[in-house]
C-alpha cells in the first residue's frame, strides 16, 4: 500500500497527462485536502453536495455525470441545485439556517459541500458556513482548499484533470492502493 503523497506524484506524472507541471506543484495542497474528504466519504460515510457558480454548472453534470459510471460501489455524490433548488439566494442568516436545518435532516452522518467557483458569487456564501468543505476556488487564494487563477485560459481543462486525478484517487482508495494518511 502506497503513501497518497507519492501515490499522486507517480500518477500525475505516468498516468493522466504529460503536461501535468502546475498539478505537480500544487500536490501540497491536493494531497491533505482530497485525504480529508475521502476519509469522510469512506470512513463516516458523509455524503458530498456538489454546488458551483453559475459559470462552472458545466462541471458539476460533468462530475455527476462520471463519479458513478464505472465498475466500482454507487458514490453519494449530490448536486445541491437539485435538492435545494426553490433556495437560489441565501441572502439571510434565516436562509442559511433553514437550509442547514434540511440538510442535518436529510444527511444524518454528515455531508461535504463540495464547491467549485468564484468565492464572489452567491453559493460560496453557504458553504463557507461549514467547516467541512472540498472547495475549488477560481480567483482567489484560501488556505485548505485548490485555487486556480481567474484569468487562467486553460482553467477548464485543469478542472477536469484535477476530476481526473480525483477519479484515480477515489479507485485506490477502494482498491487499497493507498492509505490517506
């Protein structure tokens, strides 16, 4: 069984891509961020509520699109816009306390908002009230979480290598390839 750290470094450079050397340097970010979520995924059985800005909605059928169409267990991956959808603006603490309410309701072991976005649009307001996030911010710098520069011209096909290598990550860790230690 492999270290996650060196799991990913192999993988970045043999398996996805050649032209991997901005994943490369952000594997200090990657590796603890993707260790905290799958471990809450895999080992308290928390569930992710994917939620984006509305320029990155693309990426979010994209992910639920690929997360569960391959040869292993049913993911409980979630687009938070089909489950809280009359919700648009949480403008509100009473807003954001309803929809926490709801989702302490329907998620009893616990949930991961997984946001992918400008922290400036609406839907960073909700999750940001969570500690438990696995955030991929666009044009902003934050510690625990992936950031990518707005005015980055391949921003999108980075987002779908990172989905990707979070794709391979997910099969070792059911696979017993790697510890997320």
């Amino acid at each position: 069984m492999q270290e996650l750290l060196n799991w990913t470094i192999d993988t970045i450079r043999e398996e996805i891509s050649s032209d991997l050397s901005w994943l490369e340097e952000k594997k200090f970010d990657w590796t603890p961020l993707v260790s905290k979520t799958l471990k809450k995924v895999f080992e308290k059985n928390y569930s992710v509520l994917i939620i984006t800005d509305d320029e990155h909605q693309w990426f979010e059928r994209y992910i639920l699109d690929k997360i569960n169409n391959k040869s292993r267990p049913l993911l409980p991956f979630y687009s938070f816009g089909n489950i809280c959808s009359n919700k648009k603006d949480f403008k509100s603490q009473e807003d954001i306390n309803l929809v926490k309410d709801m989702l302490d309701i329907s998620f009893p072991n616990g949930f991961i908002f997984w946001y992918i976005g400008k922290t400036s649009h609406k839907n960073f307001a909700l999750q940001r009230f969570y500690n438990e996030s696995f955030s991929w911010l666009i044009g902003d710098i934050q510690q625990g979480a992936m950031s990518f520069r707005k005015d980055d011209k391949y921003i999108d096909i980075k987002l779908v290598q990172l989905y990707l290598l979070l794709d391979k990550t997910i099969d070792a860790t059911l696979f017993a390839d790697i510890t997320l230690d």
